[in-house]
C-alpha cells in the first residue's frame, strides 16, 4: 500500500506490475501493467515515500 493509502500494487511470475487506486468498490487499474524484469518474475515492491514511483526486485537479480 502506498504511504498516503490510496493505491496499491501487485506483481508476480508474469513480470506484469499493476497499480489500482483504492475507490469504495474496490480498486481501479490505474494505467498499463509494467513489465519491468523480462523473463523472470517481480520479487517484491515498495511505493516511494513520496507516493511518486515503486521499486521492484526481480528473480533476474535487479532492482528497478
């Protein structure tokens, strides 16, 4: 979840990093998946304090 609480964010083996805000309803995809470490899979995520970006760890051994 983001530091403002309004988004979150969601990876996995596809490599496809997703940002939803939170509404009443549920969330709501915010723009385009990412597909920021090809061909392995998204570790792990971290909103920027700032809510202006997320770092990513990948199974390839980047941070991004």
């Amino acid at each position: 979840m983001s530091p403002n609480g309004k988004y979150i964010a969601s990876a996995g083996d596809n490599n496809a990093i997703k940002v939803f805000q939170l509404t009443k309803e549920g969330g709501k995809l915010v723009g385009t998946p990412i597909n920021a470490h090809d061909f392995s899979g998204v570790w792990s995520l971290v909103f920027l304090p700032d809510n202006k970006g997320i770092i990513s760890s990948g199974y390839d051994r980047t941070i991004k």
